[in-house]
C-alpha cells in the first residue's frame, strides 16, 4: 500500500548527540514537509521541500537540518544546536507543491526524548 | 501571512448530541481549509476541506464544516457524536499561494457515553 513510513516510532538520545529521522514515501508526491507538535502548541513547520534538490526553511528551522536527494525522501536531523529538541515529529506530503490546494498525508510520527 | 485560531482548548459533549469545534482564520487571499484528526501517538488523518463552491462541505466519519467568509470561520459540525469520535482536533490553513499549510493548536473532543 502507498504511504508515508517514518523510522524510528521511539528514539531517546543523549545531550548534544545529533540523531536523524527518517522519512519515506511511495506516493510519487512532489512535495515534502516536517512539522514538530508539542502540547498545546499544535504543528509548526520545520522544513519544506517542493521538489527535488530544493528545500525551504519553515517558521522553526534553527538547530535543524534536511536534504532532499531523492523524490522518495526527506531526512531530518535534529542537532545539537536544537535547545529543546524533545518532542514529536510529523513528516507528511503533497502531490504538488505551492499550488497544491488539497491535503496533506501524513506519517506516523516520530517520538524523541532526549535525556 | 497566514494564522488559523482554535479558541477551545477542550469540548465536552454526551453521546448522541451535535458537537461543535471552532476555527477561525486569517489570509490575504482566498483560504483553502482543512480539518484533521489525531488519535494518541499517531499520525494526522484528514477529515474534509473547503477548496471553492458549496460553503457546506460534507467529509469522513459524519463530519462536516461550515465556510462563512464574512465571519472567516470554518467550525466542524457532527449532528450526533459517537465516543468514538473522542480525539484531538487540527483546523488548518493555506493560501492559495503560500506554498505551505499552517495549524491551529489543536481542540481536544471528549464525547461521554
């Protein structure tokens, strides 16, 4: 079945250790997106990629890092740099991208915890 | 720049009766509008959208939203709720040109046997 799989569901990390999450999909979407959701706070965007080998910053992109190499996929590595990088991480996808006026699918998510 | 408010944090309802979940925007040209659902630890899920036309519009699981421009509202209706439908609740929006969707916080729905 088509989708969005994001790797690891778990992952708890050290202080100052960068870790990234992997995000994939077999939709054939141009569009690509990483939101971060906290409690209370709903989903803020992260990174957003149109199209292959391009990439823009969302509204909370410091301490933050993606490529876009492939159509398929959207790598996010959260470094160290992130003050407070624990919390639950939401890839999803479009069919288009800046005239896109439907929904995005979405993943299942990502849960870091860093001790 | 685009904004969407969800002004309840929580809405309580008993089984059986209509639910209301409310959503306000802001754009500067002509929204495209969306409600999800969450359930714990998952993914979101799409519910319907507001894109042109009808400013009813009818989606998933007995869902429906309300586009009144004038009072740029979007609020999600369901004439009688199920406790099943118990989740957390994403209004959101996109500008025709924006490139990108923007959320609002999120209403938690508790529907009571």
């Amino acid at each position: 079945d088509g989708g969005i799989t994001q790797s690891p569901k778990y992952l708890f990390r050290k202080e100052g250790q960068n870790v990234t999450l992997s995000c994939e999909q077999n939709l054939n979407h141009d569009a690509m997106y990483w939101y971060r959701q906290d409690p209370g706070q709903g989903l803020r965007l992260i990174y957003y990629s149109q199209i292959v080998n391009d990439f823009q910053k969302g509204d909370i992109a410091e301490g933050y890092s993606v490529s876009r190499e492939k159509k398929e996929s959207f790598p996010l590595t959260v470094t160290s740099a992130q003050k407070n990088p624990t919390a639950f991480y939401l890839c999803a996808s479009s069919p288009g991208g800046q005239d896109w006026a439907g929904e995005l699918f979405f993943g299942e998510g990502s849960r870091l915890t860093v001790l | 720049a685009q904004s969407v408010a969800q002004p309840e944090d929580q809405v309580n309802v008993a089984e059986g009766n209509p639910l209301t979940v409310k959503c306000t925007y802001s754009v500067s040209g002509n929204p495209y509008l969306f409600w999800y659902v969450q359930y714990p630890n998952r993914g979101l899920q799409f519910l319907l959208k507001y894109i042109t036309g009808d400013n009813l519009v009818k989606g998933s699981y007995g869902f429906e939203a309300e586009f009144n421009k004038s009072q740029t509202s979007f609020h999600l209706k369901k004439p009688s709720a199920l406790v099943s439908d118990s989740a957390l609740y994403f209004c959101a929006v996109r500008d025709r040109w924006a490139g990108k969707s923007t959320f609002g916080d999120g209403t938690t729905l508790t529907v009571k046997p």
